[in-house]
C-alpha cells in the first residue's frame, strides 16, 4: 500500500475545493442557488489556501460579485434589447472563466490577473 505524504494530501483536498467551486458555479448557470453555495465555500477556504489557491479563490469571489452586477443591470435592462444580450455576454463571461480558472486548477497554478473585469 502506498502511503500520500500530508502535504501532497493537502494540495489535493485545496485543489479540489477550488475544482468544486468552479463547478458549482456551472451547475448554477442552471439551478441557480450554487453560485452562493460557491461564493460561502470560496470565503471560508481562502484564508489558509496556499498562495496558488488563493488567486482561484479570489477571482472565484470577484465573479460571484461582478457576475451578480452584471445580471441584475441585464434584468432592469432586458426591456430593450442590450439587457438580454447584456445577461447573454453574462453567461459566456462566466463559462470562460471557470473553464481558465479549472484549466489552471488542474495544473496547480495561480490564476493570472485574478482582479480582472473580463477574462
């Protein structure tokens, strides 16, 4: 049997916290209430997150807040054309993000710029 020394255990378990919040902010795109479970699960996680997890999870926090803006200015909007193609341009913002921030996830890596507005 192969022991998994505790610190190789640990970035594991940090890795796959960061992969399930990205997830569930995909799965949100059709439940809905996951974005929230994601934005609680990346505040209590970042603080003792190694340096690498910490860039995931604080862009995982800026998407929940920006994403959040960005679909409330589409509703009041969507009575003219530029809200629906706002929350259009919400959804693929988000789906472009979690998939660079799983890209670099699954590589152990920071996420570069993880202050941006965009990507």
């Amino acid at each position: 049997m192969t022991d998994v020394p505790a610190n190789q255990a640990a970035v594991s378990d940090r890795s796959g916290l960061v992969t399930v919040v990205y997830i569930l902010y995909l799965v949100g795109l059709v439940v809905g209430i996951t974005h929230l479970i994601g934005v609680i699960m990346a505040y209590v996680n970042r603080s003792g997150a190694p340096e690498w997890a910490q860039s995931h999870y604080q862009l995982q926090i800026r998407t929940f807040w920006i994403g959040l803006l960005y679909g409330v200015v589409g509703i009041v909007l969507a009575f003219v054309v530029i809200g629906w193609l706002l929350i259009l341009f919400t959804v693929v913002w988000l789906i472009v993000r979690c998939v660079k921030g799983l890209k670099f996830a699954s590589a152990l890596q920071p996420y570069p710029n993880a202050t941006t507005w965009l990507w």
